[in-house]
C-alpha cells in the first residue's frame, strides 16, 4: 500500500511540472538552415551501416532468422498524424521480426490496445503488420530504429539515430504532440527539438511545452515494467487521455480522410 501512495505522488507532483521554451525548435540554426540536415530523410535505408555494432547484430539475426525484418523499423503510421508516439528500440522478436513498431511483443499489447480506446487506431491488433490495423491522426517511431543487442543500445548508437528522429519530427507537417515511451526517448526526443534536458526532466505524466509542440511522458509500457506494478494500464492511459484532450483543444483539425 505504502508503494502505490509513492507512486501516485510522484506522479501528482510530475502532473503539476509543466515547462513552457519559449522559443520553436526549428529556430536552431541546425534544423533551420543546415543543408545536410535538411536532407536527411526520415528513415534511414533498410541497410543502414552507420553503427557497427548494431549492423553486426543485425547480420547475425539474418543468418540465425532469414524470414524475418532483420532492418531499421519503419515509422508506422498516419503521415498527416498530430501525434507522434516514440519508443525506444525494436524488440528482438517485436519490430526486428515483423517490421512494424511495437508488434509481435508484449508491449504492443498495452500500446495498441491503448491507442484503439482513445480513438488513435481502427481496426484489430493481431500481433502482425498485415492485420489492417490503421493509425488515425497518430504515428509511431523508435528513439534508435535497428535492435540492439540485450535490448540496450549505447549512447553513440542513440546520438547516431537522433538525426532519423530529428528528420521525422520535422517531417510532420501538422505535428502538436509527442509522447515518449521511458528516458531514453525522452532525452533523445528534448535533444532532437533543441532543448535542454536539465530544463526538460524526464517523470511519467510529466508534460513541457516546447514551441508549439507539447511533449508528455510515460513510463515505457514494457512487460517489466506493468509486472512489477512501474507501469498500470490506468496510469498509461491517463497520458493518452490528456494527448487526447490537448489535441481536441487546438485549432487545428485532423486532416480529412
């Protein structure tokens, strides 16, 4: 009992930490008017060699799974999408297997079946990327797009994969929302928009404003962390809820389909 009150204050106190910058992203000299970032696209090509070790990795799934994805996980979702949902890293048997973010592993369980209720999805999540389920308005990507071994990838392979996120954030025309799946995310994602992570501390239910575009914060809805009581459906839905919330209140409509 003593945990679950810990708990709840905890993320009453994150709740009330909401951080206004001033300042858009997009005014960093660096997204604004590099060229060469400009450039990038926002996937990275499905034989990325920018991470030895990853790409090592890789190759030996190739040869022990050959019928599997075995590359950088694809971006799933809505082009036109106000929300953007980012993750960590594909799971061995999850993304690395089947291709699509979240799907094939426990966590997509929790994260489709959420994004079904708050209306970001139609369809039926089967666990495979041919089950028809669609996103609405919504988008999923990986903070590093190519499974790292142990589920764990080093700080240079996230630095490295930040130019792919910080290309797919931009490549969002409508884009209001975004919703980090644990720290790592988080970081990558406030280092991507320019900001500063002293001033952007990462907390579930945790939500900074950011130029336009509001960031909120969950615990990443892996199987450790609901088994061990870290993560409820309740507790993750309540960030959906406020996403959901945030983006009815702003001006700007879902495109029509």
């Amino acid at each position: 009992m003593k945990k679950n009150s810990k708990r709840t204050i905890s993320r009453t106190k994150a709740n009330t930490k909401t951080r206004t910058i001033t300042r858009t992203w997009t005014d960093r000299p660096d997204v604004a008017s590099n060229p060469a970032v400009a450039q990038i696209a926002p996937e990275p090509p499905r034989e990325c060699a920018v991470c030895p070790r990853l790409v090592a990795y890789r190759r030996e799934n190739q040869s022990a799974h050959p019928d599997w994805f075995n590359g950088p996980a694809p971006s799933f979702g809505d082009p036109q999408a106000r929300l953007l949902i980012v993750g960590l890293a594909p799971g061995l048997q999850g993304a690395n297997r089947t291709g699509r973010p979240f799907t094939g592993d426990y966590a997509g369980e929790l994260l489709y079946g959420t994004l079904l209720k708050f209306g970001f999805a139609e369809g039926t999540y089967e666990a495979r990327p041919d089950d028809g389920l669609r996103l609405i308005d919504a988008m999923i990507t990986n903070a590093v797009r190519c499974v790292p071994p142990q589920n764990k990838p080093a700080p240079a392979e996230i630095n490295a994969c930040r130019t792919f996120l910080q290309a797919r954030i931009k490549a969002l025309p409508h884009l209001r929302a975004i919703l980090c799946l644990g720290r790592i995310a988080h970081e990558s994602t406030v280092l991507a928009l320019g900001l500063r992570r002293s001033a952007t501390p990462f907390a579930h239910g945790a939500r900074h404003e950011a130029g336009g575009v509001t960031l909120f914060d969950s615990y990443h809805c892996s199987r450790y962390n609901t088994n061990t009581g870290r993560l409820t459906p309740e507790m993750f839905e309540a960030v959906f809820a406020e996403a959901r919330t945030l983006l009815e209140s702003r001006s700007l409509a879902p495109p029509r389909r």
